[in-house]
C-alpha cells in the first residue's frame, strides 16, 4: 500500500527542487527523504525523478503525478492549518443546554457580547428544565443547578444561590400573607414536577430544616412557567433569587416568609472532557462563570468536582 506520507513528501521535493531544501522544510534529514522517494518509486514500479548533481528533473510519470497529487496534498495542509489554528483561536458552534428561563436572567446583551469578541464561533442553546443528556444531545457545555451525579462530567462549580418563597401583592390582598409554615396549607401553591397538586418543600429556617407539605391547583415543569404564574397572582412560589430578582425589583412579587428558603443552591457549568472541550466552548465556560459572578447572580466559587 503506498504511503500517502511519501506522496505528499514527493510534491515538497519538487516544489522546493531539491532533498536538501525539502528535508530541511519538513524537519528530516535529507538521506531519509531521499531514501523514502526511492521506496515511493519502488512501489509504484516507476521513476519520478531524474537525479543529478546540479537539478531534479521530474519524469513523465512524475509529473503525472505531480499534477494529480499536488493540490489535494495543498488541501490537506490548509485543512490541517486551519484545525491548528482553530485550536488556538475560539472557532466552530457550541451546544449549549441551559433551563427554560436562562434568557430571563442572563441577559442576551451579555452573549452578543461574547459574540463580538469572538466573531468564528456560533452558539446553540437547547433551553429546558429537562436534564440534558451531554452525549446523546450533543451539547458541549449544560447549565445546571444542583447536585452532579454522573461521575463521567466534569463539573465546574460557578458559586451558589439561594430560593425564596414569594407571591404577588395581588394575591396576598386576597388571601392573606402566611405567618408561619403552617399557615401554608390553606395557601395556593404553585408547584414544580408534583403528583396530584402536591409538594414537600423542604426550606432552611431559624431552627434548622424544615419540611412541609403544601398543595396547588397549578403545576409545570418549567420554572419560568411558575414565575409567570406567581406574577399573575395564581399562588405562592419557591424560585431561585436569580430567577425572580427581576419580578422583585419591580414589584410584581413580593418575600413571603422571609426567614424561610433554600441556602446553597449550587450552580455547575458540565461538559465531557477538560481535555477534549473545544477551545470556543472553553472561552464560553470562562465568560459565564465571569460574568455570572461579576453581576452578582451567583456567590463566587471557582472549584472544579469531577
């Protein structure tokens, strides 16, 4: 079988017209590139090159295949250029799954930003409360809030943040606002992912943990989906900070039961490899972490968990 290593060596001799300048283009000593020439000859059972003191000269059969060879060799070399390259500069898409109600906090500005300042690389955003699947889905990088329990990802922690109960001044008008855990059961509460209506909430108080059941005539599995529904004025809802700081700031939800939440509510950047991530998707993990942490959505915490 020829080597396509000795073709492509055979079009750097005549374009450099000579052992010597190609080997020394190629980084070989010039007996081997010219000993590998000769194998290249011996197994195709024809002469390439005529060899004299002063020149090369190609034969027939050598500018036969000088002339079928040359540009696809110059192909792979930029082909194999640009790969380098790309490897240096953030080029190519990334994947990238994140919840359903990403763009209702990070702000769109941030990645216009971030795409500016890389212009060769494209984004993908696969948005869902559902936990992607990294290999099956193709995603470079997830977003993910909570424990990491596949032991193949990397997970990057990004810093932790912490939930609330909140509701609408609309509805505290109407119904009441709660005095105390117990006076949650005779609350509508909007719950994520429940059976039948109901929830167990389990919330860090004064007194340690604390859990209690609570029940809704609205459910979803997106929390945007329950954000806007506690904005409507439908019931009480447990959201992240970073997810209802706008409606707070506003004024469309207001703390209920401040002394009770979630504390440590930790936030993951995960992908595959650390050696295999692409150099566009490494960039992106670096700006998220930055920018998250420089606008205070998340407490700063750089450790890696494998």
């Amino acid at each position: 079988m020829i080597d396509l290593n000795d073709v492509a060596l055979f079009v750097q001799v005549v374009k450099a017209g000579s052992f010597a300048e190609a080997a020394r283009r190629t980084g070989m000593p010039s007996n081997t590139a010219s000993r590998r020439i000769q194998q290249l000859e011996e197994q195709l059972g024809l002469r390439l090159l005529h060899r004299s003191t002063r020149k090369l000269t190609l034969t027939d059969a050598g500018e036969a295949l000088y002339a079928r060879s040359a540009e696809q060799i110059e192909i792979v070399s930029e082909a194999a250029q640009e790969l380098a390259e790309g490897s240096r500069v953030p080029s190519g898409k990334v994947r990238v799954a994140a919840p359903a109600d990403f763009f209702y906090w990070f702000e769109p500005s941030w990645v216009q930003e971030f795409l500016l300042e890389h212009p060769k690389v494209r984004l993908d955003f696969v948005l869902s409360d559902r936990r992607a699947d990294l290999v099956a889905e193709g995603i470079d990088v997830a977003i993910r809030a909570g424990a990491i329990h596949e032991p193949t990802l990397i997970a990057r922690r990004v810093g932790s943040n912490r939930a609330f109960l909140a509701a609408s001044p609309a509805y505290l008008a109407t119904h009441g606002t709660p005095q105390s855990l117990d006076d949650l059961a005779t609350h509508d509460c909007l719950v994520l992912q429940s059976t039948a209506g109901r929830a167990v909430w389990h919330l860090d108080g004064p007194e340690g943990p604390a859990d209690v059941e609570v029940r809704g005539r609205f459910q979803a599995n997106s929390a945007f989906a329950l954000l806007k529904a506690g904005v409507a004025g439908m019931g009480i809802v447990l959201l992240p900070d970073v997810t209802t700081r706008q409606a707070m700031h506003s004024g469309q939800l207001v703390r209920v039961l401040p002394d009770y939440g979630i504390n440590g509510l930790e936030l993951f950047l995960v992908y595959q490899s650390r050696k295999q991530l692409p150099r566009a998707a490494s960039v992106f993990v670096d700006f998220i972490m930055a920018r998250m942490v420089a606008t205070g959505l998340v407490s700063m915490d750089t450790s890696t968990t494998p």
